[in-house]
C-alpha cells in the first residue's frame, strides 16, 4: 500500500500551490525506496482530488 504522506502531501502541494506536481512526483519516484510508482500515483490521485 502506498504511503500515507504520500497523498498528503499531493493535496498540500494542490491546496497551498506552494510544490509543482511534477517535482513532487519526480521527488517521490526517486526518494521513496518503497513502492515509488505506488506512491507517485497516491500523490497525484489526492491532487487531483482537491477542490478549492
């Protein structure tokens, strides 16, 4: 399963616009050593989720 932050922090990066989703999901394939693909998806799955 992915990681929790993972999807936390897609949703921070989309309600702040403080993070592009393209570096966060860059930053997370190459930093998480568990499930990188899995946890890219999360992120970009609750950033596309958030409506502001």
């Amino acid at each position: 399963a992915p990681i929790v932050n993972t999807a936390v922090l897609g949703a921070f990066a989309k309600a702040t616009g403080e993070i592009k989703l393209d570096i966060l999901l860059d930053a997370i394939k190459e930093g998480v050593p568990a499930k990188p693909k899995e946890n890219a998806q999360a992120a970009q799955d609750a950033y596309e989720k958030v409506v502001l």
